[in-house]
C-alpha cells in the first residue's frame, strides 16, 4: 500500500515536471510578432518613422490643394490648366527616374568585396531616409530597377554592370540621409562588420547631379 | 515502535525522489512566473503609451492616405475637363496618365505569379529561429528576383512597390510604405507568367530562402496567378530636394 502511495505521487509529481518543461521549452521556441512584444526602443524607432511619413503626406496634401484651387481658377479664367499638367509631369519623371535631376543628398563610396544583395539592402535603406533619387556610378535606379552580379566580381544594375570602386548617390534630405546611413547600428555599421576589407565612406553633398535612366520605362 | 535501519533507508530514499523533483518543479514554476512578470512590468511602464502613439499615428496616415488619394482623382478630374478644352492639354494628359501607369500610381490587372512568404509554423529549435522567420530583406530580395523575371507591378499585401517604396524592419515589425504588415505575406506580381515561374525556380538564385524553407521550414512557395490586382501607390511622391534638369 505504502509503496504503492509512492509511486502514484512520484508519478503525479512527474507529470507535472514533464508538463512545465514542455510548456517551458514551448514559450522558448514560439516567435512572436506582435507589436506589443516589442521593445520601447524597437517602438520609438517606428513612431519616428511614422511621424516623418505622416508628415510628408500633410506636407503633399496642403500642396496638392493650393494646386488644385490654381488649376481650377485658372480654367474659370479661360487659360486652361497647361501650368498644373506640365508641373504634374515634371514631378512624375523625377519620381519615375525618367529625368535627370539635381540636388543636395550624400554619397556612399565603396571600396572593396561588396555584392549584389548589400547594394539592394543599401538602395532600400536609402529610400527608407528619403531618397528621392538614387544613382549607382553612373546608372541611376528607378522603380523596377533589379540588382545582379557577373562571374568577374562587377555588379549588376538593370543588367548594366558597374564596376567598383562603387559611388551611390542619393538626392534627398542630407542630414536625414546621412544620420540613417551612419547611426550606431546601422546599414553602414553592419556592413564594416561583415565586409572586412571594404572601404565605406558618406558624405553630405550640396549638389549632385544624377542622369536620368538609361533606358525609359515602357 | 521503532523502525529496523532498512526501513529507514528505504523512507529516505523515497523522501530524495520526491525532493529532486520538487526542487526542480519549484524552480521552473519561478523561471516561468519571473519571465511572465518581467514582460509584464516592461508592458505596463513603457511600451503602453508608445504602442498607443504608434496605432494612433499608423490609423492617422491612413486617413492622410485617403485625403491625399481624393485630392489627386480631383486634380485628375479637373485635368482631364481642361483637355476638352485644347489639344495641348489633351495630349499632356494622356502623358500624364501613361506616366502615372509606368510610376505605379494607377491600378494594374493582369496575369503573373504569387509568392506567399511566412513563418515557420510549428515549433522549431531556440538557436534557430531566426532562420525559421521572414525577414524585411527576403523580401527585398523576392521583389529584386520579381523584377528580374520581368515584372511590370508588385504589391506586398497590398501595398505597391514604386520607385521610393523601402520593406523596413524595425524589430519582428516590418513597414511597406508606411504600413505596418506582419507574416503571412503575399506577393502579387503581374508579368509574363513563365519568365516569372524560370526566374524563382533558377536554383542559383533566392538561395539562402530556399534552404531555409527546405530545413527549417520557412514558408516559401511561388504560384501562377490570373486575374491579379494590384493597387495604385497611395503615399506621397516626395519630391523635394530633387529638380528636373
């Protein structure tokens, strides 16, 4: 009897056991992704990254209005909206990459082993600070523009190679550009890591000049 | 009565295996209930007003996201009344709105592929985690490999892929254009459906996502599509520091 009470509370006892080490080890390997599992840090980065958006978007849409309100005056006034269109169409080949353009931003020299896969990361890194418009040496990126690599180390732009050492230049806000580039952390901090070898350095440039692209969306 | 020294070992040896279990249930009970309080003080003393912040500024750009779409079909509205006025504007009109197909800022329907990208499901070891999950740069890499197949418009759970989108990462989130997504993911691209297919089935490409979604069961999968929709870019142009020259 005795002997037998024994064994059942072992045996209780141990299931228990069993049952917290599963659920011990479970909430080990469940990733989660909820937002609020993340950390204040973590939350304070994407506040700021929505607030710059959000801002953007104010900014455009208070534009937006002042053109619309000129446009239909200038209809009422018989003289045709010819200024809004033409204004509208300068700003969608900027945005397409279809025209040359100027302006202030930074430039990101590499010097070194890169490959196709960090120049795609530091495009998206770039456009992520602001980027307006990108250019790799001389072949400027545009919204289908696709990254590749050739069997003797140069790398791709819309199948154009290019060759290093690599200057990638952004128009945009410098500063901004230039903190989301450099900040501890960042893409450009991660890439001295796993590039040994490789040069990288950012500058703020007053002007730059990019071409347009080499060959026009169709 | 008092017990022989064989019983007495026989009582001690059941006392130590019911203690070495006890102790060791004691302290997995306190692990897992200092884990949980831990999170839960974190919870309560930061992240609650920032969460709050972030949801409020995520549904305030979505408002903004509409106002700006009305006042562009507006300007598109008077545009288009002011071509019937005059050739000249007529014909900047259609090269507005053939430039707006080509930036991204109209609808597109066609034919092409879809590629679903998502967590592991299932339990899968601690250390390899991390290889088990999507990260914001397979997806940059599925959109590189899509436009090197020969898409024409991508959209990533509805979200289009312009020329100033970026996929962010900021913690487990990650942000297209502004909109906070989280995994599954659905990648609609419309393009010529079998340079597409040749394009993520070449097995020198998209290596590293294929090896994880053959080990460590990463979701990955790529499939014909008909019929696809995909959404015009709704943020804004930004277009600031940039002049035509």
């Amino acid at each position: 009897m005795r002997s037998n009470a024994g064994v059942i509370a072992v045996t209780v006892v141990a299931l228990f056991l069993g049952v917290l080490v599963v659920t011990q080890i479970q909430a080990q390997d469940v990733y989660s992704r909820s937002l609020q599992l993340e950390t204040p840090v973590s939350l304070t980065t994407l506040i700021a990254n929505l607030s710059e958006r959000n801002n953007a978007i104010k900014e455009e849409i208070l534009d937006l209005r002042h053109r619309t309100d000129t446009a239909r005056e200038a209809i009422a006034s018989g003289k045709g909206s010819l200024t809004e269109g033409e204004r509208q169409l300068g700003q969608l080949r900027v945005f397409a990459g279809m025209s040359a353009v100027s302006g202030a931003g930074i430039t990101v020299r590499v010097d070194g082993a890169f490959d196709e896969r960090a120049l795609s990361d530091l495009v998206n890194e770039l456009r992520n600070a602001g980027a307006e418009a990108i250019a790799i040496n001389t072949a400027r990126v545009g919204p289908r523009t696709h990254f590749g690599a050739t069997t003797d180390h140069a790398l791709t732009v819309d199948t154009v190679a290019v060759r290093g050492p690599w200057q990638v230049r952004a128009v945009g806000s410098p500063e901004v550009m230039y903190v989301a580039m450099t900040r501890t952390g960042g893409i450009i901090g991660q890439f001295q890591l796993i590039y040994k070898g490789t040069r990288f350095d950012v500058s703020k440039e007053s002007v730059l000049d990019l071409p347009a692209l080499a060959t026009p969306l169709r | 009565m008092t017990a022989t020294p064989a019983a007495d070992r026989t009582r001690l040896a059941h006392s130590l295996v019911l203690l070495i279990p006890a102790v060791l249930f004691g302290l997995l009970v306190s692990i897992q209930w200092r884990t949980q309080s831990e999170r839960n003080e974190l919870t309560v003393r930061y992240n609650t007003p920032l969460l709050d912040a972030a949801k409020a500024l995520q549904n305030e750009q979505s408002s903004l996201k509409v106002q700006l779409a009305d006042l562009r079909a507006e300007l598109d509205r008077i545009q288009a009344s002011a071509s019937t006025q005059s050739g000249a504007a007529k014909d900047l009109q259609v090269r507005i709105d053939d430039l707006k197909t080509l930036a991204g800022l109209n609808e597109r329907t066609g034919d092409g592929v879809t590629i679903t990208l998502d967590d592991a499901r299932g339990s899968v070891a601690a250390k390899d985690i991390e290889k088990s999950i999507c990260h914001n740069t397979d997806l940059t890499d599925i959109v590189n490999q899509a436009w090197r197949g020969g898409a024409e418009a991508i959209a990533i759970n509805g979200e289009r892929i312009v020329g100033s989108s970026s996929i962010y990462c900021v913690g487990s989130t990650i942000m297209v254009n502004g909109t906070l997504m989280s995994p599954p993911f659905s990648v609609a691209v419309i393009g010529p459906q079998n340079e597409l297919l040749a394009s993520f089935d070449d097995p020198t490409q998209l290596k590293d996502i294929k090896q994880r979604r053959d080990v460590y069961g990463l979701g990955f999968r790529v499939s014909r599509a008909s019929g696809l929709r995909v959404p015009p870019y709704r943020g804004a142009l930004n277009v600031r520091y940039a002049t035509p020259r």
